[in-house]
C-alpha cells in the first residue's frame, strides 16, 4: 500500500510516497480504506516538528488527518461498525497516517457517513467542525441573542464556526479577506468586513465572544470588542498571547480535540443540511506532494483542498 510519509521532522522536502504494511489491527482501532483525505496546516506542522512532543521521534510517520472512507476491519473492542460502513473521522497527532489508501484510526474518532454527503465533502469536516463546536457552542455558548464575531469568519474552521453559530440562533459578525466577502454575506454574516476595516468590527455594539481562528487579532484588539462578561476565544495561542490573556480574565483556548466527542452531532447536522464543508479542491492522490506542498507555501483557496484515493 502506499501512504505520504516522512523520515524525520522538516519542510516539503522530507515528504515522500512510501509503501508501508499495516501492523496488525489494535483492539480499539478501525481499519478503513480511504476515499478522500483534506489538508489541514496541522499535517504539515506536524512534519515540520511543531508538534514533536506529542508525535514523538519514531519514523516513518504518515502525514494526514482528516478522511472518509470505508470500513475493512474491526478491533475486538470495537462496536458500533460493520465491514462495508461508509465513515469519516480523524486520527491522533501521534499516529498521523490519512494520506494513505488505508488507515487504522481509532474508533472513538470515526463516525458514520451520512449518505447525503459524498466522501469529499465528509472528509473536510472533522477538524474544522471539532474545533468550531469547542469554540462556538462549548465556550461561547451560542444562543438566541447572543452576538459574536468571527475573525477569519470565510476559513475551513470560521466557516463551520458561522453556520454552528446561527444554527442555534445568535448574530454573526465576522472579517474576511475581500475576495471572500460576498460569500461570506451570502452565509448569513452580518456585517460581514475586511480585515483593513478593523475600526468597524464593533460599529454595530460589542460581542459576548471573539474568535480568532487565525490568530492574527491582537489580543487588545480583541478585547476591545467585548462585553465586560464576553470571551476572547484562541485556537491559535503562543505564550505571550497566553499569558497576556490569563491577566485578562477573559481569554480562553480550545482545540478540536474537546470537540471530538461531538462527532456524532457534527454528522447528525451535516446530513440535516445544517452543517457542510467547503471543497476547494479535489486533486488525485498522485498529486499529494505538489498539492501539500503548494497549500504549505500559501497557494490557499477558498474551500478545503482534498486529495482523492
């Protein structure tokens, strides 16, 4: 079988196509046949060694997160599937590996396909949709009178941020870059600006919550926005952001990680026509190093990039 892997931690160049052998399956573990796979910056931090204190200094490591696919096999312990279940999920930053034409994944982070989303458009949810509904409904707690602003509000994670946001009722505001302004509007945010319109962003009053899923908001920007009981909400924190935001009182981070338990309602509201991902783009898995590297060095796109096995 083949997989994009690399050797040790570094840029697009340690990437490769390898073939590799599966170990045998782990009692808690799925093993499913990939259909498509979406690119997120997290894969490519991860090669580069953002993250070598979870993923550790074993190598080979596969490269990839987010996927759908097919179940082949089942762990023991593992309830709740059948060989043939069409699925989608994501796998742990220590055991990276969703750009590859199969997959072990952990049980506990694959959920079923909804049968109205394809294989593409299930495979762009995960990670964003995690990470939105930690941000969104666990911290913000989004409601009916609630008022928040997204900044970076047309991304994979913003995105899902603003229709979980005015799904369950509140008023969305948002900034965007301006290519992406119509289309942000279109989805229901309102005002929706740039980022040069930054003296705007509280025109219209101040926001229960700020997220910032881009991490480019300034932490006294942002605060600047808030009610005095609101939240600033930081998907993307460093340790001046933190520790500045600790003295404020109403900084809080998340992770997809405390969204995962919710895949099962991410699915659920998907296939209601609540939820839904954004496709970008669909390329084959033979192009995975060119398309992984192009997205790595900022060729974006609005919608995710997927790769297609």
């Amino acid at each position: 079988m083949k997989r994009v892997q690399f050797g040790r931690y570094g840029g697009p160049e340690e990437m490769s196509f390898a073939d590799y052998t599966l170990p045998p399956l782990a009692p808690q573990r799925v093993r499913v046949r990939v259909k498509a796979a979406a690119l997120n910056p997290l894969d490519w931090k991860v090669r580069r060694g953002d993250m070598k204190l979870v993923s550790g200094w074993k190598f080979p490591q596969g490269m990839g997160s987010d996927f759908a696919g097919v179940v082949e096999q089942i762990g023991a312990q593992v309830s709740g599937f059948q060989v043939g279940d069409e699925v989608f999920g994501t796998t742990e930053i220590s055991r990276q590996g969703a750009f590859a034409e199969v997959i072990d994944a952990n049980a506990k982070l694959v959920v079923r396909k909804p049968a109205s989303l394809s294989f593409s458009e299930a495979a762009c949810l995960p990670i964003p949709a995690t990470t939105a509904w930690a941000a969104i409904l666990g911290i913000a707690d989004a409601g009916p009178g609630s008022r928040i602003f997204i900044h970076g509000c047309s991304g994979a994670v913003g995105s899902c941020a603003v229709q979980l946001a005015l799904a369950h009722g509140a008023q969305v505001s948002g900034a965007c870059g301006a290519a992406s302004l119509a289309a942000v509007k279109a989805a229901g945010v309102n005002p929706a600006l740039t980022y040069s319109d930054k003296a705007s962003f509280a025109a219209e009053g101040l926001y229960d919550a700020v997220f910032d899923t881009l991490g480019t908001l300034t932490l006294d920007d942002g605060l600047k926005l808030l009610k005095p009981k609101g939240r600033f909400i930081d998907i993307n924190p460093t340790p001046g952001r933190v520790l500045r935001g600790l003295v404020s009182g109403r900084y809080r981070m998340t992770f997809s990680t405390s969204g995962y338990k919710n895949l099962e309602d991410i699915a659920r509201l998907s296939a209601e026509g609540t939820l839904h991902g954004c496709i970008g783009l669909e390329a084959p898995f033979a192009d995975a190093l060119s398309v992984i590297k192009a997205a790595e060095q900022g060729h974006r796109r609005l919608g995710r990039i997927v790769l297609l096995m």
